[in-house]
C-alpha cells in the first residue's frame, strides 16, 4: 500500500530516480510511439511496470520524454531550485505543460507562460492568461486570445482586421 | 490554510500594453515565436513594431517616430 501512494498521482503514476521524476498520464497518451522506440530500456509497453527510470542515464531520459507530443509523459527535477529555471527547448518539463503538479507555491511563481505568435507578414496572436491595456482600458483575459495589428494599416487598431494582406505587408 | 483556500485564481503576472502612437510592450512569462524567421524566446520584456516600418521587425526600432 505504502509503495502505491509512492508511485501514484491524480490521473496516472510517477518513477523517481536520484534526480528526477517521471509523470505518466495514461488517458492523455495518443501513441506516437517516441517513447519505445527511442528507449526500451527504460519505456517498455510489455512489461510491467512499464516504465523503468534506472534503465538509462537521466539526460536521455529528459531527452526522449522530450519528444513525447503530448502530456501523457513529463518530467521535473526532484531539486525544487531547479524547476525554476528552466530552458523552454525542455518542452515536457512540467513548468511547461503541467503545471497542477507543481506544488502551490511553484505555481504562483510559474503560471503558464503567455503564447506569443508572430504570424507570418501577419499579426501578434496572443494566448494566455494576461492583462491587456489600449487606449485607457485595462482587462484582465483568462485563457484568451487577441491578435494585434503589426502592419499600421487596420482600421480597428490596435486590432489586426486583415489589411496586412491589401496592402502586402511583409516581414523583412 | 487549506490547499483549497491557497488555490484561488491568481491575477494574470503578464502584462500587454499598446502604447499611444508606439509600440506593444509585453512584459512577464511568456513565449515568443517568430514563425517567419522560426524563432523562439522567452524575454521577460520585449517591445514589438506595431507602425509595420520597424528594420528589425518583429521588433520595435523606434522607425515610428520618423
């Protein structure tokens, strides 16, 4: 019973070695397949448990969890500090894409980062949780999206309506 | 306290603010993708053309003011 709280979270399981955890969230896992075929030492489907964290070093761990496109697998350093300051090239870290298991205090450090997109000769789409000031107003967006003019040329400023396009506007 | 009770909605840390007549500045946690140029950041503070006459789009220059 001890070991199953060890190795258990909300919505799937976790493994542990030295210097990080693993989070496996079976509903979220579309098959892609990175995971085995890059490291069946440690990702084997056919065996149980399936997951064994001393099969390779924890750099190729990091490396191939990675690769894993959606939230079914990610990682954190079980130091705390490090969390923190982590690069975004560590796409499955999860400061990035799972933050509900970082403790309450890291999550008000490290609220999901605001998407910022610049389109190709096109707008800025933003995404996220932030607040937006223009002309005197000021408005708190939760989990929004707004996409601003970066041509000049919109009639509804700060606002992209299409124009950049009319008038041929292009990133150099 | 309860991990309930400290949950509560947190205020936005990010800020997007359109200047009068210059530029977007953004400031806070994100992440920024130039999908052009394929690009990607995560300054804590970044100024971005929103006149379309910047020479280091998607920056601003300050070409505004010209």
């Amino acid at each position: 019973m001890m070991e199953r709280e060890k190795t258990s979270f909300s919505g799937g399981r976790k493994y542990s070695n030295d210097e990080i955890t693993v989070y496996w969230k079976p509903d979220a896992c579309v098959h892609a397949s990175y995971c085995y075929r890059e490291l069946i030492e440690v990702f084997d489907p056919g065996r149980r448990p399936w997951v064994d964290i001393k099969g390779a070093e924890t750099e190729r761990i990091i490396e191939v969890v990675n690769m894993c496109p959606t939230e079914a697998l990610t990682w954190k350093w079980n130091d705390e500090k490090k969390n923190k300051d982590i690069s975004i090239d560590q796409t499955n870290h999860i400061k990035f894409r799972r933050p509900e298991l970082m403790s309450t205090d890291e999550q008000e450090i490290q609220e999901n980062p605001v998407s910022i997109k610049i389109m190709i000769d096109g707008p800025v789409v933003i995404k996220g949780d932030f607040t937006f000031q223009y002309s005197g107003n000021k408005k708190e967006i939760k989990e929004g999206i707004i996409s601003l003019c970066r041509c000049g040329a919109s009639y509804h400023l700060p606002f992209c309506d299409g124009t950049h396009r009319k008038i041929g506007f292009e990133d150099k | 306290m309860t991990d309930m009770e400290s949950n509560e909605i947190k205020k936005p840390l990010t800020i997007v603010e359109v200047i009068d007549g210059g530029p977007l500045k953004i400031t806070g946690n994100i992440i920024l993708k130039d999908l052009k140029k394929d690009i990607t950041d995560n300054p804590s503070e970044v100024f971005l053309c929103r006149c379309g006459h910047s020479g280091n789009k998607p920056y601003c220059d300050n070409s505004h003011k010209c």
